[in-house]
C-alpha cells in the first residue's frame, strides 16, 4: 500500500471512530472500502476504479454505469437517513440524467424534511439535476405545496420551493411557465 494511502485510511479511521454524525460515518466508510478495494454492494456509492501507475485517472469499465445505477436505486430505497438519500440521489442523477427516482426522492424530501438545512440541500441538489423537460412537472408539483397560506411558522419550508420556481420562472419562457402553472 502506498504512503498516501495508509495515510488516508488512518484518517478515515479516526473519523470513523470519533464522529458522533451517523451520514459522515457512514460516508467515511464507503471512503474507506473504496480505498481497501473492498466496495460492497449494500454501500458501494462509487463506480470502481483501477487506477494506473502513471495517472490517478478513473477509468470506467463497460457495465459499470448500469450496475452504478442499480445500486444508487437500492441504496436510495434501503436507507431512512436524508443526507444520504440526498448524495446517492445526486450521484443517481448525474449517472443517469432525468432520472425520475433521484429527481422524485429530492421533491420528497424538500416536501417532507423537518429539518431546514435539509430542505435547503434538497432544493440546492434538485437546482443543480434539474432538466429543462422536468421543469413543468416541478412547478406542477411545487405550486400544489404552496397552497397553505405562508405565515411565521411555515415561511422556511415553503421558501425553498419558492427559489426552485423562481429558477424554473427565471429559465423558462413565459408562455412555457404560464401552461404548466394553469
């Protein structure tokens, strides 16, 4: 094992084993066992890589997509941790753009979190996947949430949904924005 590597396995393990922070626990784990070379199906986030002496370049073998997608959806569906829906979500989208699960489970979780910082990384992750075809849906989708009247209370859940449709608005032309609203 080279220097850099025991180095940085040394360092995930004291992570590992000092973080309270069950997402960042589990994100060092999979840091790890992709560094072991020991990537496991029930956590295997990250497409395997070989790496070659003279560079640190990924290169992809052929099905790895596939199987990368396969195992973000079951990842998504296996886990009740937000944060991590929310990474496998964003690597699931970037895989396989449009994807409607990734793009379902960020709606569902800037619909449903309790937590405000979870909704606003939902919102930032869902900005960053969106496709110009999904736009419509969204507003569709997000305008119905917007229904109950705003007050001190519920002002920080409906905000980021107010910033997505304001992007769909700013990117849209008007006649596409006005159809999908009525």
């Amino acid at each position: 094992m080279k220097e850099g590597n025991a180095i940085a396995l040394s360092t995930i393990e004291q992570i590992i084993a000092s973080t309270t922070n069950h997402s960042l626990r589990l994100q060092a784990s999979q840091n790890r066992d992709l560094l072991r070379g020991e990537i496991r199906g029930d956590t295997a986030m990250h497409e395997q890589v070989q790496f070659s002496p003279s560079s640190h370049h990924r290169r992809k073998k052929p099905g790895d997509n596939a199987r990368r997608i396969a195992v973000l959806v079951e990842g998504i569906a296996s886990t009740e941790d937000e944060d991590t829906k929310i990474r496998r979500a964003c690597r699931l989208a970037k895989a396989d753009l449009g994807n409607t699960i990734a793009f379902g489970t960020l709606l569902q979780i800037l619909t449903s979190a309790e937590s405000e910082s979870v909704r606003r990384r939902a919102a930032d992750n869902l900005k960053k996947i969106l496709l110009d075809k999904q736009m419509p849906e969204l507003i569709v989708l997000l305008k119905n949430c917007l229904n109950v009247q705003v007050n001190e209370y519920n002002f920080e859940q409906c905000r980021h949904s107010y910033k997505l449709l304001w992007h769909c608005a700013e990117k849209m032309t008007y006649l596409e924005f006005y159809k999908a609203w009525h």
